[in-house]
C-alpha cells in the first residue's frame, strides 16, 4: 500500500489499481450491510420476529464489511484514529501514509479516498498524533510530511501541522524549515515561516489570528530591512 506515495510510476500505478479493486469491495460490502440492516430495523419497527438467518447473514456480511476495510487506506486509517493506544500505534505508520498521499498527490487523496470521508479522517488523524504523540517508527515519515505540507497550498484542517510539529521537533526539521522560508515562492516561505515560529515559541497558541499577526509582523519586518 505505501506504493501509493512511490516516485516510480508503475508501482504507484499498480498500487493504486489493487487500492481500487480494494474500495469497490468495501463499497459492495457496505451496500449489503447496510441493505441488511434496513431490512432487520423494518422488521422490528413492524415488531415482527427477524429470522436467524437474516441475523446471521447480517453477522457474516458485517465481518466482510470489516475486513474489506482493512483493505483500503481509509479503513486502516479510521481503526488508527478511533483504537485504542496499541492499535493506534500500530497502525500509525498507514495515518502518515495518509497524510503524504494527501501532500504529494492531492488530486488523488480528492478522489481516491472520497467515499472514506478523508478530511473528517485528517482531522481525527491530526488530533490523534497532537494527543498521543508520534511512534518512534513513524516519526522520520511525519517529519517529512510537515515539510511536504510548507510546499503546498493550504488544505482543510492544516491548522493542525504546527502543533504536529512541535512533536516532531528537531534540529534537522528546523534546517529544512529554514530553507523553505528562504524560498523565492511566498506561500512556501509564508507557511515554513510559521511552522518555524510555532517550534520556537512552543507555549503561543496556534490559531488563526496567531497566523495573520505572524504574517503582518513578519511582512513589516521584511519591509524595514
């Protein structure tokens, strides 16, 4: 699945075919679910006795439903975002995977993952990593997902990344944040600029009026030197 991201065109092509094939499963799966569960409340509201059957095949469609989940990036990433600490930890590998997908590929991330509510799911992912922590293992990956996100336009819920970062803080993120406040494109300088200033006043609040003052000081600055 982490040929999703992949610089080589046939693996993500490839990746991207087995993750379609995946989420027309799940899809089918939900269908059905929820198809079944219809079925079952309607005859409960009419308060008449629903087969054993049905509720067995109900029972088996419901774990078919689960494990086609595991099969695409969406499902993997919910179970992240809502398990508990250990399978949260375990899984944090595929939240990153996630967030660059979104990052290298956007229109992908739009469209891939549209049925899998994928900006709610940011967010559940962002909170996740902000309260918890970033894994040992991961945190390379989410390093360089922060540094992806100062290279792009900004995307709902990217209010997050700064306090993303100051889990991730380190001499070698601030190294390659300082380059791209250095870029000639000004969005680029503009977002690495206060990610930078987030990692060095770790206490200030992270909002939208933090942001303009940033800008506003930031560009009086730059017009006085």
């Amino acid at each position: 699945m982490f040929d999703l991201v992949s610089d080589d065109p046939r693996l993500r092509g490839a990746a991207l075919a087995r993750h379609e094939v995946a989420s027309d499963e799940y899809s089918e799966q939900w269908q059905r679910a929820h198809e079944l569960d219809a079925l079952i409340w309607t005859l409960r509201d009419d308060d008449r006795e629903v087969p054993p059957g049905l509720l067995a095949e109900s029972d088996q469609v419901g774990r078919a439903l689960r494990e086609a989940g595991d099969g695409t990036l969406c499902g993997l990433v919910d179970r992240f975002a809502y398990g508990d600490a250990d399978e949260s930890a375990a899984l944090a590998p595929y939240a990153v995977l996630f967030l660059t997908l979104e990052n290298r590929y956007p229109e992908t991330w739009d469209t891939e993952l549209a049925a899998g509510s994928p900006w709610h799911l940011k967010k559940r992912v962002l909170d996740r990593f902000v309260r918890d922590g970033v894994p040992v293992g991961s945190r390379d990956m989410a390093t360089e997902a922060v540094i992806d996100a100062a290279y792009r336009l900004h995307r709902c819920e990217d209010r997050r990344y700064p306090l993303l970062a100051r889990h991730l803080d380190s001499v070698a993120l601030r190294e390659e944040l300082a380059e791209a406040y250095d870029n000639e494109d000004v969005i680029v300088a503009a977002r690495a600029g206060y990610l930078l200033w987030a990692l060095e006043n770790p206490a200030a609040p992270v909002t939208l009026r933090s942001w303009r003052d940033w800008i506003v000081e930031d560009l009086t600055e730059s017009l006085t030197t």
